[in-house]
C-alpha cells in the first residue's frame, strides 16, 4: 500500500444492523452473526448486545479486538478466524463461561496470546491453527477441560508432554508444522492414539477451492488407511490429523471472497 493510502473502508455496523442479525440457534441461545461483512473495526455499538450467548465476527478485516470483549461475560462461543488479529486482549481471561474459542487463519504469534487464557477453565475447543506460533502456550496445559486443540500450520518444532497429558482431550490436529524429526511427530501421535479428526469448520462455509482441497486430502487419507489395513507395516496413525477448512496458501483467497459484492 502506498504511503498516505487509506486502507479498505469497512462496513458500518450500527445497533439496528447488529440487532438484525441476532440468530437464535437450535438449542435457544442467541447468536449474533456479523460473518463476512467486510468489517475492519470491532464495532462498538455491539456492546450493547452483551447478553447474547454467542458471537461469529469471522471472515473479516478485524486488526484488533478491544478490552472490552470481556463485557461479553455470558458468551459461550467466540469465532474470530479468518481476520487479521495479531495479539489477544489479557481480558479475554474474564470470559470464563467460553466453551469455544476460534482463532484461526489470523496473525498471532506465540507472543500474541495472553497468559490469561489459562483462566478459561471451562473452555472445550480452542482453534490456533494457521497462525505464527513458533511455539505451544503453555496456557493450553492449564486447561483441563479441553476436547479439541487445533494447531495446524503454524511454526511448531515441537508439542509439549502437558497437552498429550490433558485429560479430556479427544481431537487433536497438529499437521504442516516444521518438526525436525518425523520420529518425533509419530512418537507423539502415538502416545494420544486416542485422538481423532478436528474439524471445526463447517463444510458448507468453505470456498469451492478449500472444500476440494479438503476432499482430495481425505480421499487420500483413506487410499493411505485402506493400504495400512490389508499390509502390515508400522503404524501411522494417520486419521490422527486431517485437513482442516482451509489450506495455508488460500487465506487471502478466503479474505477476497468474503468482501467481494
């Protein structure tokens, strides 16, 4: 971008828009919807509405997320992925009623997550995938009661024992990161055998690129399985990770789609 150049001009979000787009979803809880509206600021006014149980701002131009996301204090699920969010506000640690959290697809680096996320303690399911992290938080292992962890493509050479030691943790996705031995991965996949795939995107919110990716992967994840199965060979474990809801290269494609007309 030129020096002097503004950047793209965000949508407007007042209350009346952001009351509109309050969803009630199958189990009663309200969920304020503001998916792909090409917003670059966290709106405001949306601190009025902090008695909705659920907020999706993903799919945006979002730099920041403000303080004041701790007013949120009934919220049980956050989705932010697919912004451009390179550090987490200490008051997120306020929101213990959080039982999902999505921070995927942004610019968070090991740095950008606060050590107050350690006071989640109901949390289920965090998303970290497709980050900057060059290393786990050690927050996560505080975390007792997770059941999905994703850590997809980020800069990780290594996955500490306290998250193969978290009690509850069922899912796991940990694949395109730089490991210096693949020995080490498969050790590591070996002892949380008990893991199974991670998705936590739906398929009807990918593009028509990602959800192709996701297939051929899949399709080729099962050739791999099927192989395994009728010829003894060490074990592989590879529905331990499976391609998650988007692949690395297509996050500006994720972003242009979203703020096309």
């Amino acid at each position: 971008m030129a020096k002097g150049a503004k950047g793209p001009k965000g949508k407007k979000i007042t209350l009346a828009v952001a009351k509109n787009c309050i969803k009630i979803t199958f189990d009663g809880k309200k969920r304020l919807d503001l998916s792909k509206m090409g917003i670059t600021t966290f709106p405001k006014c949306i601190l009025r509405l902090t008695d909705v149980d659920e907020l999706d701002l993903s799919r945006n131009l979002i730099k920041k997320i403000p303080d004041a996301i701790s007013k949120f204090q009934n919220l049980r699920w956050l989705d932010l992925h697919s912004n451009y969010i390179d550090k987490l506000p200490e008051t997120i640690g306020q929101m213990t009623s959080l039982l999902y959290l999505n921070v995927s697809n942004n610019r968070l680096t090991t740095n950008g997550l606060p050590v107050e996320l350690n006071q989640l303690k109901n949390i289920r399911t965090v998303n970290l995938g497709l980050n900057h992290l060059d290393s786990v938080p050690t927050t996560l292992g505080a975390l007792k009661e997770l059941h999905e962890v994703g850590l997809h493509d980020n800069l990780l050479s290594n996955i500490p024992n306290s998250i193969s030691k978290l009690p509850k943790l069922k899912k796991l996705n940990t694949k395109r990161n730089p490991f210096p031995k693949a020995e080490s991965s498969d050790m590591f996949m070996d002892s949380i055998r008990r893991l199974d795939n991670l998705h936590l995107v739906e398929e009807k919110d990918l593009c028509g690129t990602c959800l192709k990716k996701c297939q051929q992967a899949r399709d080729k994840l099962n050739k791999i399985k099927s192989m395994a199965t009728a010829i003894p060979r060490k074990a592989i474990f590879s529905t331990l990770v499976s391609p998650n809801s988007m692949a690395k290269e297509s996050q500006e494609d994720w972003r242009v789609r979203s703020t096309s007309p």
